[in-house]
C-alpha cells in the first residue's frame, strides 16, 4: 500500500475526529425542521387516499370543518394555485412526483393526497383529518410483483432527462454468450423498499406575503427553493429554505415531496406558519420508495473462468405518471473485462407512489444481481470467487474505453481476504462446522461512482481567532459539519473548536445535494478556495494597515502558516497571529469566497472515476432451528484519501448494517386487494437493528485520487451498501445449499 504523507501529522484532514456537532445533538440543541415552534403556528394534518386507483367522487368535510379549532379543510377547490415545476439545465429542478397535489380527482396509488385538514393543535389537525368523509370510483390497483417492462420507445424520459434503454453494448453479447463453453442464465430480485430515516419527513412553512420561508427537512435546499419558486410562481429570491440538521434521509430527502407545497399553500391561505409532519405510515405511501427489480443475468465464460460475454437485461417498477430511473446497469459495463456486454432496462408501471433514489441508488440492486452471478459461475467453474475476479479484472473501464483515475479493486481482495481468513475456506456447502454451528462464507467486491458537484464557500477569518465557514449544503448526519471544520482548520491552522460552520441555508453559499456520496469531494475545491482567498485578504490588510508589523512589506513577500503571518525571508520565528494582525488594522474580519465547478456529468471524462471495495462475510446457520446470524463482516474500501477516518468507518459500518437488512429483512408488501403498502410501521417494516449487527471490520485502502480534488478523498456514503447482500446471499448459500435470488432471505426459503 502506497502511503503519501504530504499533509503533516498534525494536520486535522485525514484525524478520526469526533463530530463538532455531537454536543448540540446529545443535548437536544440541534433542530430540526420539525423542532421549529413560531407564534400563532398551525399544524396540518394531509388526509390520504385509501384506495390506489380510481377517482374521488366526494368530498364531505363538513364535519371536519365543524370542530373547534379547525382553520381550514383544504382540497382541490379551495388550495389555491399549487403550478407545476419543470426541470431545468444541469442537476436543477429535480422533483420525482411532478404532479402538484390536488391538481386532478384522479387516484394512482394508496395514500395520495386529498385533503388537508389544518387545525390549531396537532391532535385537532388528526382528528380533522380523520373526520373527511370520501367516496370513490375505485378500479383494481396494479401491484403485481411480477415485472414485465412496458411497450415503451428505446428513448425514454426519466426524472433525470432522456434516457437510452439500450444503456450499454460492446461486440455481440448475445452470439458469443450462445457458443460460450461455461453459461449462466439466472434472475434476481429485489423488493420495495422504503426510506426510514428516524426524522420523519416535515415541513414547517412561513408565508409573509412576499417571501415563503421553510424549515424542511431536504437533502438538497437549493433544489427545493427552485421548485417552490415555481410551483408558487415567485421570484428565486422570495424562497428561503433551511435546513441545519437532518435525522438521515438515505436518498428520500434528495428531491422534494408533495406535502411540502401543501404546507406552504396552507401558510398561504391561513397568514399563519404551517407545520406538517408526515406520519411514519405516510412515509411509506407518499415519500418515496426503491423500486422493485428484476434482473436477468447472462454470463458466458471459458472453462478457465474469462468472462466472454456478459448479459444485464433488468426490469423496475415505477408509479403511474413519474419516471425516476433506477439504474441498475450503474456498473456492469465496467466493473469486469469482457468483450461482448449489453445493458437494457424497461419499466413497468403499478399504482404505487413515485420510486426514488435510495442509498446507492441503481448499483445497490445491480450490483446484487451481478456479484452475485458472478458467486454462482465462480462455484459452476469449480473457481474460488475472488480468483474469479481477479482474473476479470479490467485494465480500463471497458465500457468508456478510458482510463480509471484510481482503482485498487485488487488490493481490497487481497487485503480483505488476509484479515478474514479467506484462505481458510473449504468450498463444499455445508462444510465449516463449529460448535453445532454451521458456518457459511461469502464474499462480493462493489463500486460507486466519484465525482464532484458544482459548490460554493465562504469563509472568514476573525480578530478574536475563530474562523467561519459556511456552505449551503447540507449535514445529512455523515459528519458534514465536521469536514468542513477539518478543512477550515486544515488551511487556516484555527482549532477545531474555533472554527464555526455553517449549513443548510439558501442564503448561504450554494452548496451540493446531500447526495451522491459527492459532498466531501465536492467541497474541498471550494473551501480552500474561500480559505486562500480569506488569507489573501489577510495579507493584503497585513501591508496595507498603520501600525502593522509589515506596513512596508509586499503580500508576496508574506506567508501564512498555522494561524500565523510571517515575512518569507525572515522565517517563522517571528511570526504573528492573524487576530494580531486584524486588531491592529480594527477590522473585525477578512472574508474570503471560493467555488469549483462540476465534474459529475461531463459528456468527455479523461479518466473514469469511482469508488471500489469489498465484503467479506460470515454467516452461521442452526438448522435445528433454524436460525441465520450474520457473524462476521470485513469490509475494505479504496475510496481515495480518508479525511476522517472515524467518520468514514461509521459510514461503512451503518451501510453494512443497512446491507444486512437489505439481505435478510428489508421489504415493502403492496396488499394486492386496495394496493397499500401493508407493513407500512417500524414493527413489520423489519430494519436490522443492534442485535443483528456482527463485528464488522473496516479497512481503507489509502490511495489518494487527485482527479476527484486536491486532497485525493472519494465519498464513502453509499458504497458499503453496494455488493454486500451478494456476499450474505453467498455465503447463505455456502451454509445452507439454498440459492435465494429474491431478496430479503426468509427462513421458509431456507427450510424447502
Ligand atoms: Mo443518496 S440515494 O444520493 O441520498
């Protein structure tokens, strides 16, 4: 392993540093949207259809609008004008239910939208809401699990633009896939599943009568304050949206929801704040889920384990009217090296509220279904798994025919391998026993792109030795803040516990979704940027002022280093403090900006740029009874330059732990008869909790990849969830004989 050491050691990038915001957030200090009390505030509650497709014939809310202190029923008659949004250039005015709520009588899925009921009391607003009387015309709702894609063009709009079902092609997949020596032919599933975040979805909305102000919680501010500006057809700068802290979202908060503009047309009839929190039931109707899926796997290899032909034809599910793309072929045309390879993708509409992305949104599920074809042609071969690999190991990314910036997809299997014993395994189902356990190992690699977003900073440098950086992006609960701390500390030597950041805010500089992993990455460029430019300012005050210690000096003829002003020539001995220097000047601060463009969605890339990395998993299985544990996990990721490794580990470890639930609990049923999603609770939505979470070890590789920014970090975020329900499924199957292939695992699969 390469070890770079450019950054001293006492440097605060690369530190396990504790979150700057625990404090506030163990003491109940953080707020979040819902947190947020003003005078005179009403609380709405949404009344949500209870059929999934049909028409709403009535509407009775007399009784509702009866009870004391009701404000207001709102529906389509009386909401006012909610318009709709359009997507704009770039990564602007992203929305998956595009439809504005209320806008038609017509019924797509469980739950939608029809009524608001607003009240001066939470409880009031429920039983408001709970008192609307609706009729329908119901028709039978479409939840079938069964995928066939929809006749559809070869061109096809998505939420994020038009997109090529035909996704990737190199030789001819389909001729040298039927002469292959070595076949394999198989189709994997994936469930619904839904966002559960522990903060629920809230908006708390003020309307003033020119500006609309809202404490929501969102991945992404400026995204929301553009789509409000135009669902409420205000100028930009009439919409301000906050966010200082987010209990997690896993991609349900990227894009705005639809109780969102009802919160805010709700403020806007009543001249009151608005609160509307969506109910954890809610969440799983109208917030967003990840689509079920449905991939064919073909693979043709040589008797020697070459890939020569790889097939990923894959079906999803999506709502009614919305076009979310779930882009399961993420990383199947580069991930191995084969010659003949072709990606499609079709949907299939049901009546089930819009699909979303959900942590490592399209690899997550792909990735499933190739690693894990890539496990059952390793045990066809009679090839240990990782040697599979290894021998498929591309060059370059095949299917852009360009050079990776960094990929040490190899140095992960090998060190992943030594530290949990990989070495050890007796392939034979069955075979490792212990104790009356029996014992199962398996094994996937994963990837998720790096890139970097548009994103802007500021910060300050101030005469009592504090610094402020402020982003507009926001802290989704990954360590935003305190990256931001690092790199201020980093650059202007001010102590962590000196450095305020600030986020969340569309009056602050605009700053990245919380998505994609890309935040870090992103904003590195930036900050440091703003912080060279701070210090610039610094010195130019330090020549500039009377009285100062270099009056008659030149700004290049100064250096800066660790909070402190010195003459280049004359070393740093004689160094001063920067609050010297700005209380000498009478200035309270120096400002300075910074800004870096988007890498992601360059049509040319030089260099393919993604995250890479592996799990290693141990499973033991108790027939007698039988009971499956995830015993064991070692995870190694090559994710460029860890800023924080304390941090980074905690993204993995969650991301395992979400991979355990994804491999063995997580799914949404859809009731066939009215087309709700039946388990829409924390007591049957099973989440893995502590008791189902192993030891998990996690190692970083450390090879700084300097296309992504300065400092060499790729994001971390969503990669530990890629692969690892492929190496559970694996190892399951080395424990059991019992090959799943449509997640979540169950018990009565494993007793056949
Ligand atoms: Mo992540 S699905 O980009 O929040």
């Amino acid at each position: 392993m390469q070890a770079t050491r450019e950054i001293p050691t006492t440097s605060p990038i690369g530190r396990g540093t504790p979150r700057v915001d625990g404090p506030l957030k163990v003491s109940g200090k953080a707020q979040y949207a819902s947190d947020f009390h003003f005078p005179g505030m009403l609380y709405a509650v949404p009344v949500g259809a209870t059929i999934a497709n049909g028409r709403v014939v009535t509407l009775d809310t007399a009784a509702a609008e009866n009870m004391p202190g009701v404000r207001a029923i709102f529906h389509r008659e009386n909401i006012g004008r909610i318009f709709r949004s359009v997507q704009g250039p770039g990564f602007a005015g992203i929305m998956d239910e595009r439809r504005p709520p209320f806008e038609d009588d017509v019924v797509r899925y469980y739950g939608q939208y029809i009524a608001l009921a607003v009240a001066d009391t939470f409880e009031t607003a429920k039983a408001a809401a709970d008192a609307v009387r609706v009729t329908y015309a119901q028709d039978k709702p479409n939840v079938d699990t069964d995928l066939k894609a929809d006749d559809e063009p070869d061109v096809v709009a998505t939420t994020f633009g038009m997109v090529e079902r035909l996704e990737s092609e190199r030789g001819d997949a389909d001729a040298v896939f039927a002469r292959a020596p070595v076949k394999l032919d198989q189709t994997y599933v994936t469930p619904a599943e839904t966002h559960n975040p522990i903060e629920l979805h809230a908006t708390t909305a003020i309307w003033d009568g020119s500006t609309l102000t809202l404490y929501e919680g969102s991945q992404g501010v400026f995204n929301l304050r553009g789509i409000l500006a135009q669902m409420f057809g205000l100028p930009q700068e009439s919409v301000r949206v906050i966010t200082r802290f987010l209990g997690s979202g896993f991609g349900g908060k990227l894009w705005p929801w639809t109780h969102c503009p009802l919160a805010a047309a709700a403020a806007r009839q009543l001249g009151k704040p608005v609160q509307l929190v969506v109910s954890r039931k809610m969440m799983f109707q109208t917030t967003g889920h990840r689509a079920r899926t449905q991939q064919r796997v073909r693979l043709g290899a040589t008797a020697e384990g070459k890939l020569v032909s790889l097939q990923h034809d894959y079906v999803y599910h999506r709502s009614i009217l919305d076009a979310h793309h779930e882009d399961c072929g993420e990383a199947t045309s580069f991930q191995y090296s084969v010659p003949n390879l072709r990606v499609t993708f079709g949907r299939a509409k049901r009546n089930v509220g819009s699909t979303v992305d959900m942590r490592g949104p399209g690899a997550v599920p792909g990735l499933y279904a190739t690693e894990s074809a890539m496990n059952e042609l390793a045990e066809q071969l009679k090839i240990d798994p990782v040697r599979l690999r290894v021998i498929n190991e591309p060059r370059i990314d095949e299917g852009l025919g360009i050079p990776f910036s960094s990929r040490h997809l190899l140095e992960c299997f090998e060190l992943g391998a030594e530290k949990f014993g990989w070495s050890r395994r007796t392939p034979g189902v069955g075979s490792m026993k212990r104790d009356g356990l029996t014992f199962g190992w398996g094994m996937a690699g994963c990837t998720w792109i790096a890139a970097r977003f548009a994103a802007e900073a500021s910060m300050q440098l101030r005469d009592d030795g504090t610094a402020r950086v402020a982003c507009g992006t926001q802290d989704i609960g990954t360590g935003t803040y305190t990256i931001l701390a690092q790199l201020a500390s980093q650059k202007t030597g001010v102590p962590l516990g000196k450095v305020e950041v600030v986020l969340g805010d569309t009056s602050l500089p605009e700053g990245p979704i919380s998505g994609g992993s890309m935040v870090t990455g992103s904003v590195v460029p930036a900050v440091f940027a703003a912080a060279d430019n701070a210090i610039a300012s610094l010195l130019t005050v330090a020549t500039a002022a009377p009285g100062s210690p270099f009056e008659r000096r030149k700004a290049e003829e100064l250096a800066f280093e660790d909070g402190r002003v010195f003459v280049k020539a004359e070393g740093a001995a004689a160094a001063v403090p920067f609050a010297d220097v700005l209380r000498r000047a009478n200035l309270r601060l120096v400002t300075g900006s910074g800004k870096s463009e988007a890498t992601f969605g360059n049509p040319k890339p030089k260099f393919s740029t993604h995250s890479f990395g592996c799990h290693f998993v141990e499973v033991t299985w108790q027939p007698e009874i039988a009971r499956l544990r995830v015993s064991r996990v070692v995870t190694v990721m090559d994710a460029g330059r860890i800023l924080n490794p304390l941090a980074g580990r905690n993204q993995i470890e969650g991301a395992v732990v979400m991979g355990i639930g994804m491999a063995l609990l997580e799914h949404t049923s859809y009731d066939r008869q009215t087309g709700a999603p039946i388990n829409s609770n924390l007591a049957d939505y099973v989440v893995a909790v502590n008791a189902d979470v192993p030891p998990i070890d996690v190692h970083f590789l450390d090879f700084p990849d300097k296309e992504i920014n300065a400092l060499g970090a790729r994001g971390i975020g969503e990669i530990g969830l890629a692969g690892i329900a492929a190496a559970i499924t694996d190892a399951v199957h080395h424990a059991t004989g019992v090959r799943v292939r449509e997640l979540p695992v169950k018990i009565e699969h494993l007793l056949a």
